[in-house]
C-alpha cells in the first residue's frame, strides 16, 4: 500500500468498495446500490445499458432507483465525495486554467445531476413514467 493509501486509510478517508458505509447521512444506502452498479469498474455505455435491462425487465426497482438517485443529487449528503469516490471510483480531475485539479463538491454534484438527467431520458425513451412512480406508460 502507497504511503498516500496507509495515510487516508489512518485518517479514516480510505475505505475499499467492500467495506459497509458507516457514515450517518439517511437515505444513501441506495445511492450506494447505484454507485456500485452503474458506475464501479463499468463503462458509460455498459452503465446504459444495464439501465434500459434493468428498466425493461423491473420497471418498478428502476423507478426506485431513480428516485433514489434524484433524491441525492437534489439534496447530496454531505460526504457525497467519499460516498461516490468509494463505492463508485468517481474521481473527477477537471481541467482548469490549463492544469488537471482535484474536483470540487459543486463538480461531483454536476456530474451527479448530469447522470440523473441521462437515466431519466433514458427511462422515459423506455416507457418508464417520469413520476418513477407507475411502471409503464400505458400507449
């Protein structure tokens, strides 16, 4: 283990993907569900797609979900960034005045939001209601 990893992991910031959330936001215990699905060790376009599998085979777990993950972006706990660094391996590196920087709360938000609007355009192309509530639209 780097002297980096040893450091965080004594100060309590390290954590592996494994290990059960202890912090004491409520409500995240999903969010984590969807970390570790759509976003761990997963490519966008495998992200995607589980989605419209997920949509298509339990449209009432994929509304859950969304609702789940609407929630959080709307109002992040406060560790959002370990939450989504940990159970996600979402490391945001934006570039800034020409130099790559450590992302900011307001940048994991945005990005956290940006995902939303995708799985929410995503349901809705697939039928799934944008309540989250119903599980198909009927046509």
């Amino acid at each position: 283990m780097s002297s980096n990893k040893r450091r965080r992991k004594q100060e309590g910031e390290y954590r592996s993907a494994g290990e059960p959330y202890t912090g004491d936001s409520p409500g995240v215990e999903c969010f984590i569900e969807w970390l570790l699905v759509y976003c761990l060790d997963t490519s966008t376009d495998e992200a995607r797609s589980s989605w419209r599998r997920l949509i298509r085979r339990r449209p009432e777990r994929a509304a859950v979900e969304l609702s789940c993950i609407t929630a959080v972006a709307e109002d992040p706990p406060p560790d959002l960034l370990p939450l989504m660094q940990q159970y996600g391996a979402v490391h945001l590196y934006p570039l800034r005045k020409k130099a790559r920087v450590p992302g900011t709360r307001a940048d994991y938000v945005e990005w956290l939001r940006q995902r939303v609007h995708e799985f929410t355009e995503i349901a809705q192309a697939e039928g799934l209601k944008a309540s989250g509530a119903d599980e198909l639209r009927e046509d």
